[in-house]
C-alpha cells in the first residue's frame, strides 16, 4: 500500500514550486489590465473554482449565480475575476455572465473597449491559454498551465481512478492558484502621505467561489484554507460544492453521497483519504460560507461575500493560534490586561504605522474602494459587510480613531451616495455632519446622467431641466468650474451653499409657491455643514425612498415636510408620466403616497396621545425649503383630501367653523345668549346669513324676470328696485368671490398668482358662480346697449343667468352629512357624462352624415341664412333624438312629405321652406342598427359610468 505523505495530499505555503514566480504573473497582469500612471490594485478579487469533466449530470441554477456574481462584481469596485478558462462547464457560465456585462454597459462596443479602459470595473482573467469560441468579450490570460509539472494533468486524473496512485495530487496549475492566490491577499497598496512617516498599507480583499467541481476541487479548497483564505461554497450547484456542504452540515451522509454526486468508485484507502481530506476542511468551516441558488436572492451573493472575508480576517489569529487559545473564556467576558490589545477589524487592516491620518488622507483610502456602478440597489439587501467593504472597515478605523466627526462626512457621502441606509443611520445618529462643499458632488453623482444627451434626458435629470433649466444647471455645476467672484479659484463652499439653494427655489417653481417670507431668517445654507432638509430634498429628487424616511425622521415640522415632500414627488410623477416614462412615473408616485401614509400615521398617533396639541398643529404656520404654510391649507391646496378628510382636519375646522362654541346644533344657537359675539362672528353663522340673503335676492331676481323686463312693465318703481338691486348684490358678490380667490387675511397662501387661481376654478361650485356671473354681465348689457320693445335676448339671458344662480343654492346642502355626499356624486356623475358626450358626439355627427346625403342628395345650402337655419343643426337633429328612443320612422323612409317641396326653385329661394326627403332602404338599415347601438351599448356604458363613479364617492366619503 502506498504510504501518505502530507504533500500527496494538498500543498501548502512550503510546496511552493520554484519555478512559479507570482510576482511576475501579477506585474503581468497590471500591464495588461491598468493603463499607465494609474493604481495598479484591484479592490476586490473573485477566485472561481470548479472545472471538471465529471459525467456526473447536474442541472442547476446558472443564472443566479451569474447574476450574483456579476452584481457583487459591480459593488467591489474594481474587481478581477479569475477563472480558469475551459471552453465549457463552468468557465462557460462564468464568460456568459462577463458577457452579458459587456453588453449591457456598453453596448455594441463592448469587444472594442479593452479592459485597461477607465468604465471597465470587472476585469476577467483566464490562468489558461485555451481560446474559445465565443470569445466575445476582453479578457486576459494569465497562462499558468505553460508551466509544466513533473506529472501530466492527464495523467493524474487516470491514476486517480486507479486503486493503487489515488493520492488526490493536484496538478501543478492548482498548486500555482493556490500560491497566486495567496499572493494577492498579502498584496497592499500604499497611499503616501504629506508626512513621510505616515503610510497606510490596504490589503486586498479576496474570495474563493466554489461551484461544481472534483476531486481536485475538494483538494483546492483544503489548500486555500489552510492559507486561511474565505472560501464561498454555491449549494445547489452539485459534484463536489454539494458534497463539502452535506459534509458539513452532516458527515455520516459522505459515504451515501459521494459516489453519486462525484460520479467516481471508491476504495477503503480513496474513501479515507477524501474523508480526511473533508475533515480538514471542516476543522476550517469557520472560513466557509454558503450561497444557496435555490433559496438565496441573486443580490444576496454580495452580502455572502462580504462576511465571508469580513470573518476571515477576524478569525486569522485565531486560526492561527487554535492550540494556544483553546480553553481561553469568551473576548465578551470581563476585560482582562491580555486583552487590551483588542482592536476593530477596521483598524487592523488600516493600520497607520504612526500619526492619525488627516481629513485627505482618509479620502484617498476610501477613494481606492469607491464603487463605480451607477445604478442603485435596494437598501433591504444590504448588511453592514455587504460588498464594498470600505464602508465596513471605515467606519471601524474612524470609530476606533475617534475621526467620526472630523473625517466621517467622506463616508457619509459615499453611504448616501450608494444608498447605505444602515450605515447613513449611524452616522447620523454620531451626529456627523455633510460638508457644504460635498452637497454639489451628491447631486453630480446621483442624478445626472453621463449616457444621455442633454436635450433627450429621460430621467430625474431631463425632468429638473424641463421644471427650470437654468435652476437645473445650477445645481449641478461642472467640476472645477470657476463662479463669478472666486478670484483664487472656485469656492466649494459657497457652491454647496449654490447648489442648495437652487434646490430650493427649484422646488418652490415645481410646486408654484412664491418667495415671499425668505428675509424673516438667514438662509439656512450659510454654514459649512448641510441641514438635514437639504439632504432630505435630494434624497426626493433622487428618489430614494428608505433615505427619505432616514432624513425626514431626522428633520423639523415633521408633518408640514412630509406634505411637501409628497407633494414634489407627485408633481415629479406627473413629470415623468407626461416624458412616457411610466415606470418611473409609478415609482414617484409609490412613493409621494408613503410620504402621505406616514402624515396619515403621525396624525393618528398624535390624536391617540395628544388630540388638542393635534388638532391645533394642523394651523400653524411653519417654513419649509422656504414654503410657509399651515399643513391644513396646503393639504388643500395641493388636493390631499385624505390630510383634509382627517378627524384631526376636521377638529380643527370645525373649532373655526364653530367659533369655539359647541360643535352642535342647538347648543351652538343656545349659545347666542352666553356668548352673543362669538356667536354671530362665527364661520357658520356667517355662512347661514349668506344663504338666506341668497335666497331672498334668488326670489326678487325670478320675480323681476317673470313679470318686469319687457319695457311695458319696466317704468314702475318695483321693477327698477328690483333689478338694480340684483345688480348690487352681484357686484358684492363678485368681489367676494374675487378676495377668497386670491386669499383671505386669515388664510394666507404664498402661492402664485396664476396657481391660486387654477386653484380656485378646479372647484365646481366656483365654477358655477362665474357662469353665472358672466351670464348676469351680459344679461346688463344686452338690456342697457341694444335695447327693444320686447327684449328677447335680453329675457334669455337674464333666464339663464337664474338658472345658473338656482344651481349656485343647491352649494348650501354641502354641509349636510347625507344631502353633501348625493352632490357630490352628481358632480362626479357629469365629468363621466361629459366624457360621453365627447364620445357620442362623432357617432351622431357620423350618422347623421348619412341621413342627410342619402335623403337630400347633392343639397347646396348648407349654410345659407342665419346661424339658426343651417342644415348642420338638421343633420344632427334626428340621430341625437334617437338616443332617446325617437325613431322618425316615417320620416326616414321618405314617406311624409307634408310641409315641403321637390320643386329646387322653392327650397333654394326660401330656406323656411323644407326639402322633401327622397326614398332610400339603406336609411332605415342604418337607424335600424345605429338605435340598437346607441340604445343598448352607449346608454348602459354611461349607466356603467355613473354606477363606477357613485362607488368610488360612497368610498371615499
């Protein structure tokens, strides 16, 4: 029997072969993969393992890990891939997925851009110099298999089957991925400092990613371990992956799995030797984690990354030094003097050989791990060592070196940036602050758009530049442009302070308030740090959604600031929707109605707990992003009935409805004697006066119309009296009208002029009045400029202008709880009608046609005589009518001829006179078909429309 010997099994850092010089592969690399004068080290490194010719058939899900892996790729930062290269099996897979990489970032010019080039952040490497054939994307080779062994590849994988060799050696190719590896995670970069004796060394982070696999598989994850480097293994990718985690998680079951997940026949001695083998893996499973691609989320394998190599550096000096710590208690127990070396991960991987870095020197640590991708992530799948781990090392070493308040701003913009919630939670709660002259890189970062042309920008960037462009621009100023009076170069500082404020003039354009107010105290970007409602006003135009909540909870006036944030957002959505960005559209709009949901709960909350201190916040006055308002009036002034419809809304209009008397009917007249000022300067009691004058001036008017306006019956004092005296309370009533259009004393709204007015007349009821306003104008002016005998016109108009008036009544039945709900539901009712109509209209326009040619053929006065003569008003005369079930039967078939004539002379010369209509069958097939269409299918869509619409009123009530 052959005797074992520790190198027949897997290599360590003694069986280094000479002939392999890892630090010529590397400077191989960097020339290939770096352009010149630029960091020549990689941010994170992915060793892919797994390439094998087992026949074994294992199915499994590829595009997960594809997925997973590209996108933890992209969040590293400036990532290698190393794979080994084969022309099928899992190099496939892993070259599919750099592919699709390729192509989704740049497009056709994917194969033209090298990877030295500046946007190619993953860089995939192959160790072997086999070409494939859908070589389709750069890569480089690193070509360790020139290298030549003692023992042919070939020849090791025949001995392994045989009873006699199988010592589970690996070829040299493996040994010299065992060694490259562990060369680059003892590579550092050094970032030189202003003071010579200060040098910060960043070592590389690196990952082994096991899929599939072999036997030799098994042997190169033992090696790797035993170099103490993390090793990810994919569960539910089969062979050899499978076998370490069932291993693992229970080793009885290695003698029923591994024949059929290896595909290979096993003797005593093969089977003792793999389980040793497997053994010494699970002496180091502290170093092994697990992705599951049938349960785990493909953006998940970041997270699995992260703490793998997170927990390999804290657990190295323990691997190390197992013997000499076992037995010790727990790091958790009662600090004792051995122990008060204890230092974060962070500050030993950052290690500063002297002084406390500077506030530059910490940027240029955290500049080497920047993340590139442009897109963002959800903040749900984030831990605190998810991929980049800078964030996680940074946060300790500053932490531990108490630089939090000094140099913590650079994370937190990189945290805001990438939508870091957790970690832009803690440093907030360090009450660490964002710099002023960072807010400017925030908004270039986040929200323009490098791919777009400036004129054809579809995102959040083209619709700021459509609200105000020049607004727009301001707010992402070039790097290093120089303002106007920086003599000395461009001054970060006020350009923040710039930055902000065009944000905020930006949001008072979108949502139409004026600047009034501004000078009752300092801008608020006048420091050196950023409020925390200018990040919450970027975190809005950025659409992030959990930062927003992070940033509102830590803001001022917080119900005011929640309404007009999701005010902004629902313009925004609008914005989107009307450039047919739909997707983007529903996001805004998803997310201005959270913004309202959290209003909605902070005033039930506060209602529970405080209902009087609730119920006065909705009318006080506050400032925010320079729009001052009371969140009562701008919930109604932006159309958020729900804030309106709140009890807290509704205590606190009816303490002013009310006057502060009893919200009920008899006690409220009772009150008249108690308190008879309060009584009569009420809102209601007002309200009701007005109403009843209204209703006596409703019965002079009709009273005037019925039986004074022809001149015969106008010179008599009564009827002088009583027109005049409409025209009086017209005018009145006009000017109210125009006062409440444009803001009482106690309302105040900071609106624009144009805004307001919108505002107003989008009320049906406002409307209404100025009908009938504009009907009693010109009801005066036909009487007073063209007068007559009778005054027809004159009647007319006056008759309508009542008419519109008795509409203008029906408004005092609003306040009643079951009457109010009915009007409401009509006026919905008449916007699905007129829908109708608009529809309808071409129909009877359309049938009409027909009628008209067939039965007057070739007719040439169309549009002789007076308007009220034309023939349009016959061709739609019998189709509209036939909606209500007239059918004109005979008529239509040309079979009543009273009252006209054949004769062209008579009905050319007199258009009083009528044409006979002419006989014709295809008339009456068409009103045939045209009533059971208009009868059976328009009438009941509009049923349809008005049953849908009283629904949704009863609802909402």
């Amino acid at each position: 029997m052959q005797q074992e010997h520790p190198n027949d099994m897997y290599p360590s850092t003694s069986t280094e072969r000479e002939d392999f010089d890892p630090d010529a592969q590397w400077n191989k690399i960097v020339q290939h993969v770096y352009r010149p004068k630029e960091d020549i080290t990689p941010s994170m490194v992915f060793y892919v393992i797994g390439d094998s010719d087992s026949f074994v058939p294992s199915p499994w899900r590829k595009a997960v890990f594809q997925t997973g892996l590209i996108e933890a790729a992209k969040e590293g930062g400036d990532t290698w891939i190393i794979y080994r290269g084969e022309e099928h099996g899992l190099s496939k897979c892993i070259r599919d997925a750099y592919r699709d990489y390729g192509n989704m970032e740049f497009g056709t010019k994917n194969k033209k851009r090298g990877l030295d080039h500046k946007k190619r952040h993953v860089k995939l490497i192959r160790i072997t110099e086999t070409q494939t054939k859908d070589d389709l994307a750069p890569e480089h080779c690193l070509c360790l298999n020139k290298i030549k062994d003692d023992v042919s590849e070939e020849k090791m994988r025949d001995n392994a089957q045989s009873e006699f060799d199988y010592s589970i050696q690996l070829p040299g190719v493996e040994k010299d991925m065992i060694t490259f590896a562990k060369f680059i995670s003892k590579k550092k970069d050094i970032f030189p400092s202003e003071k010579k004796d200060f040098r910060i060394p960043v070592p590389v982070p690196i990952a082994i990613i096991v899929c599939e696999g072999d036997i030799f598989t098994i042997a190169h994850v033992e090696g790797v371990l035993e170099m103490k480097l993390p090793v990810v293994v994919v569960k539910g990718s089969g062979k050899a992956a499978d076998l370490i985690v069932d291993y693992l998680e229970n080793p009885e079951s290695l003698k029923r799995k591994a024949g059929s997940l290896l595909g290979s026949r096993f003797n005593d001695q093969n089977f003792k030797k793999l389980e040793k083998c497997l053994r010494k893996i699970k002496e180091k499973q502290k170093l092994v984690s697990f992705f599951d691609v049938d349960k785990d989320a493909p953006l998940m394998f970041s997270n699995t990354v992260g703490d793998a190599i997170v927990n390999c550096y804290a657990m190295e000096n323990i691997l190390s030094n197992k013997e000499e710590n076992s037995g010790t208690g727990s790091v958790y127990a009662k600090r004792s003097p051995q122990y008060d070396n204890i230092s974060s991960i962070g500050r030993t991987m950052l290690n500063p050989d002297s002084v406390t870095p500077q506030e530059n020197q910490m940027a240029k640590v955290l500049k080497k791990y920047k993340n590139p991708r442009t897109n963002v992530l959800k903040s749900t799948i984030f831990t605190p060592s998810s991929l980049p781990l800078y964030f996680y090392f940074g946060y300790q070493f500053l932490q531990e070196c108490n630089l939090l308040q000094s140099c913590g701003h650079i994370l937190l913009l990189e945290a805001l940036r990438s939508n870091r919630c957790d970690y832009v939670r803690v440093l907030l709660d360090h009450d660490v602050k964002l710099k002023m002259k960072d807010l400017p890189k925030l908004y270039r970062r986040t929200i323009t758009c490098t791919g777009c042309e400036d004129d054809g920008c579809l995102h959040m960037y083209g619709i700021l530049k459509l609200i105000d462009e020049k607004l727009a621009t301001e707010m992402f100023p070039i790097k290093g442009a120089k303002r106007k009076g920086d003599e000395n170069g461009p001054n970060t500082v006020n350009l923040g302070s710039e930055v902000g404020t065009s944000a905020r003039k930006l949001c008072r354009k979108l949502l139409k308030y004026d600047e009034k107010g501004n000078n009752a105290k300092p801008n608020d970007n006048s420091g050196e740090n950023v409020d925390i409602s200018d990040i919450l006003l970027w975190s809005l135009f950025a659409n992030r959604t959990d930062l927003a909540e992070i940033c509102w909870l830590r803001s001022e006036n917080h119900l005011l600031t929640g309404l007009i944030s999701s005010a902004i957002l629902k313009k925004l959505s609008r914005k989107a929707n009307n450039m047919k960005e739909e997707r983007f559209s529903r996001d805004l709009e998803n997310h201005s109605m959270l913004f309202q949901k959290r209003c909605l709960d902070l005033l039930d909350r506060m209602y529970d707990e405080k209902m009087n201190d609730a119920k006065k916040l909705m009318g006080y006055e506050r400032k925010v992003w320079g729009i001052e308002s009371t969140p009562l009036m701008f919930a109604y002034e932006n159309f958020m009935y729900d804030i309106v419809a709140h009890t807290c809304s509704q205590k606190n209009m009816n303490s002013i409805w009310y006057n502060g008397l009893p919200p009920n009917t008899w006690p409220f007249i009772c009150s008249i004697g108690e308190k008879p000022w309060k009584f009569f300067t009420a809102p209601l009691t007002k309200y009701v006066c007005n109403f009843v004058m209204f209703f006596s001036i409703l019965m002079m008017y009709s009273d005037f119309v019925l039986t004074s306006v022809s001149t015969e019956y106008y010179d008599n004092f009564r009827a002088r009296f009583l027109e005049y005296y409409v025209y009086f309370w017209g005018a009145g009533d006009l000017i109210e009208e125009i006062l409440s259009c444009f803001g009482g004393l106690k309302f105040k709204s900071y609106r624009g002029l144009s805004s307001r007015i919108k505002r107003h007349f989008y009320n049906f009821w406002n409307i209404v009045d100025l009908i009938s306003y504009v009907l009693l104008i010109v009801a005066l002016c036909v009487r007073h400029l063209y007068p007559s005998t009778t005054f027809t016109i004159a009647r007319r108009m006056f008759s309508l202008s009542l008419l519109a008036m008795y509409l203008r009544f029906l408004e005092v039945f609003l306040i009643n709880r079951h009457m109010g709900p009915t009007l409401i539901m009509i006026k919905e009712m008449l916007k699905d009608l007129l829908r109708f109509l608009a529809l309808t209209i071409f129909v009877v326009v359309g049938v009409g046609m027909y009628y008209h040619a067939n039965l007057w053929p070739d007719h040439q006065t169309i549009w002789n005589g007076s308007w009220t003569e034309w023939r349009i008003w016959d061709i739609i005369y019998y189709p509209y009518w036939q909606l209500y079930g007239e059918s004109y039967n005979e008529f239509l078939e040309g079979k009543d001829l009273s009252d006209c004539s054949n004769v062209t002379s008579v009905w050319q010369n007199d258009p009083s006179k009528e044409r006979c209509p002419q006989e014709d069958w295809t008339v009456s097939a068409i009103s045939a078909i045209y009533m059971l269409f208009s009868n059976l299918l328009l009438v009941n869509l509009v049923i349809a429309m008005f049953r849908n619409g009283s629904c949704e009123s009863r609802s909402t009530e």
